[in-house]
C-alpha cells in the first residue's frame, strides 16, 4: 500500500512546501536506523508499527491498547491502567527521538516528533535560521552632538533648572523604589518557588539522601524499579531447580514446569497464575516511596519483571526490588557480589557470605525476631549507569533496605562508617528486627567497598 497521508506542523506555510508522505516515511527510516534505536529493537518496532499505521494507512489516531496488543504481545482487551507498558516505552522513545535531532540528526531539514498524548507521529519543518543583519555605514554613524545651550543667569532661568533638577531627583527616587520593589517581589518569589522546590523533592536538602540518589536521578539517564515475581519463586520451589534468566525470558520454565506437573488441577491453576502479574505489596510500597522522589515521573519509571527487557538493563539505571529467589534480573549481578542470597533446604532466604572477614559468619539465617537485607549500589553490565539492589530474606527485611536508602540518619552514618563523603559502589549487609509485616531496626552487619569500579 502506498504512502496516503501524514500529520504536519508548517512553520512557514508561504515558503515551504507541504512535507510529502514519502519525505517522512524516509525521514522516520533514518530515526530508525540511528544509533539512538539499533540497540533497542522493541522501540524500533514501535516507532516503525505507529509510522506505518500513519503514513502508509492513513490512520489520524493510533490507540493505546491497539499498541500494547500488536507490539507488546498483551491479550485483546487487557487494563492499560494497570499496565502502562505503552506508555512508558513511547516516553522513552520520545527521548531518544529528541536526541537524534540533538546528534546526528542536527542537519535535518525535517523534525518528527510524538507529542504527549498522542501516539501519531508528527513532521514539521526545522525552523530557519534567521540571516543576520550586517550593520549598515547609515547605522554606525553617530549623530553630531549638540552643543549645550548656555545657561541663563536670570531668576526665572534659574527657577526652571531648579524644578528641573527636583524633578529628576524624584524620578530617580521612584526608580530606585520600583527597583527595591522588584527585587523584594523576586526575594518573595524565588522564598516561593524553593519552598515549593522543598515540596516537590524534600530528600535534595537532606544531605546524605541527595549524595547518594543523585547517581540516580542526576545522571540524565532513566531510572527503572523491576518488581519481584512471587510466581518465579513458587516455579523454582515447585520444579527444586535454578531458573537462568535467559529460560525466564523465553517462558521455558513455564513450559517445563507444567509438562512435569502430573496432577491436572494443579497443572491448570499453575498455567492461570503464570499469566498474572504479580507483585509483593511491601515491594510495591517501597517502589511507591522511589518513585516519590521523582513526583513528576520524569525519570522513574515502574516495570513488572516479565516486561523488563535486556536492552534496558545495559542503558538505564536499575532499581531491583527482591534477591534473584524472586527477581530473576538480580542473577545477572550473582558474581559480583559477595553476599548472595538462596534458599535453603526448607525454602525459606538466607545470605551467603562468599568470603568471610574476621568476625563475619559464613551463612546468615533469617529467625521469626530477626531477618537479613542485602544492599547492592554496583555499576550495570555495560559500566554505563547505576544498579541498586535491594534483598531481603523477608519482606520486612526488604522494606529495612528501603528505609536505610531513604533515611538521611542512616545513610549519614553510613558514611562515617566508610569515612567518606561520596558513595563508592558498596554492598551492606543489614540485620533487622522485626515484626510481622513491619520492620523495626536495622543494623549494619558487614560491608564491602568497590572504589576501582568507578
């Protein structure tokens, strides 16, 4: 089917054409073919899937769940206000648009765009440059100065000046007052826009929670949270083996869970729940005080582990919520890290301690009063960006991470203990106390430091 029909913006309508269907079709070719999308195949797949239902079909309106089913793989019908899959792929396929116009694309003549709320691509020409003007002879010549009138010495000449002078004196004054005026109106507005500042993002003025979140949300990157599975740890326990995250991804394990499972209620309840997107309500609630810190949702962003792609994990910064029991991405991280969490023979967490300092026991065991969390700040697989992991043996021990990453008392004394004042890449082993569901202490066990990674 041929090119039929395209959505524009025409900045100089009297002297530009109307951009051709096929000058954006090939416009959006190069997008695609940029070094802003090659590494990211779904996004490319989006972009050229929304193009060709814009361009080639003539569609003036492109739906959400349309997207979700076609690109994304989700069933007919599925709750796009419980799954923002779309959403939060075309926010960073806007990004990476807007970069390639930044880079690249800075020659074009043609801009294309998505604008927020739509799903339609958009083209417009590149503004021209305005030619500047060259300073004329005519400009540059100063008009003579006049000679200065001699000044009268009879009264009433002398009145005059006087009034004169008392008049601009009292210009002078009112200016100097609307300046004073302005200046406390700014003072005023700028108490104002901090107080508001304090609002939005209270944790920049504590100073320890600033230093450490800032690797994440000061590094003009995107931050993504991955939930935990609470079916991928059922699966494990069920068939007693290790699930690799590659068998992950493709659903192999699904598959082989079920072929071994000989009871035919249980076979179809398993297919059921593997279907569901299933998170622990603690992870959910510390992933809710994360994305706080980004009130605005510019750079947060949430992910159920089953959506989260490889692709991502090498460019983005990474929040990973639960050990590699319940989210299968925090394997990728299992040998380069000393503390290591796995079930033991009953099924229940416990931290391995690879290589115990004096004073350090080898084996962690949660007990009903006390659990173990394991903090991870380490760089991502490609060195590019940040990770954090967050493991507990337990939900409230996992909450326990979550408060010691956001409570200045405790990321203050962390510090001290380090006796720095920027985090290094570390990992912290935290004993906590508890009660059931709610965390109450947590201590600092052990740790290890990881300057050369930076």
């Amino acid at each position: 089917m041929g090119l039929r029909s395209v959505q524009m913006e025409i900045q100089n309508p009297q002297q530009r054409d109307v951009p051709s269907p096929e000058s954006c079709w090939e416009l959006l070719e190069r997008v695609v073919a940029s070094s802003q999308l090659k590494q990211a195949g779904r996004m490319r797949e989006l972009l050229i899937y929304v193009g060709q239902r814009s361009l080639k079909e003539g569609h003036d309106q492109i739906h959400e769940q349309e997207i979700g089913c076609v690109v994304f793989g989700r069933p007919q019908g599925y709750d796009t206000a419980l799954d923002n899959i779309v959403r939060t792929n075309v926010s960073y396929l806007r990004k990476r648009i807007d970069a390639y116009f930044e880079s690249e694309g800075l020659h074009e003549t043609l801009l294309m765009e998505i604008p927020r709320g739509s799903y339609v691509p958009v083209f417009r020409y590149r503004p021209a440059e305005p030619p500047a003007t060259p300073a004329t002879a005519a400009a540059l010549v100063l008009e003579p100065v006049k000679a200065m009138p001699e000044v009268s010495t009879n009264s009433h000449a002398s009145r005059g000046m006087f009034a004169g002078l008392i008049l601009a004196g009292l210009v002078i004054l009112a200016l100097a007052g609307s300046c004073v005026a302005l200046w406390i109106q700014n003072r005023a507005s700028q108490r104002s826009l901090d107080a508001m500042q304090r609002s939005f993002y209270p944790w920049q003025y504590e100073p320890s929670v600033a230093e450490f979140w800032s690797n994440f949300l000061g590094t003009h990157r995107e931050t993504d949270i991955i939930m935990s599975d609470a079916f991928f740890k059922l699966a494990e326990r069920r068939s007693k083996r290790t699930v690799s995250i590659n068998e992950y991804l493709s659903g192999s394990y699904i598959r082989q869970l079920l072929s071994e499972e000989r009871d035919p209620a249980v076979r179809g309840v398993l297919a059921q729940v593997s279907t569901w997107r299933s998170a622990n309500p603690n992870h959910l609630a510390l992933a809710r005080r994360i994305l706080a810190l980004d009130p605005l949702g510019k750079t947060i962003h949430l992910y159920f582990t089953s959506d989260y792609r490889p692709d991502l994990i090498e460019q983005d910064n990474a929040v990973l919520l639960g050990s590699r029991v319940t989210n299968p991405w925090a394997s990728l991280f299992d040998s380069r890290v000393n503390f290591i969490m796995k079930l033991d023979s009953d099924g229940y967490s416990m931290v391995i301690n690879r290589a115990p300092a004096a004073g350090e026991q080898a084996v962690y065991t949660r007990t009903d009063s006390a659990g173990y969390c394991v903090v991870a700040y380490l760089p991502n697989p490609s060195g590019n960006s940040k990770v954090l992991l967050v493991e507990g043996t337990s939900v409230e021990a996992t909450q326990a991470g979550g408060d010691f990453l956001l409570s200045e008392a405790q990321l203050s004394n962390f510090q001290k203990v380090l006796q720095v004042t920027k985090f290094p890449y570390f990992e912290v082993l935290l004993k906590t106390s508890q009660v059931k569901g709610t965390p109450l202490t947590a201590t600092i066990e052990a740790y290890r430091t990881y300057p050369n990674l930076h």
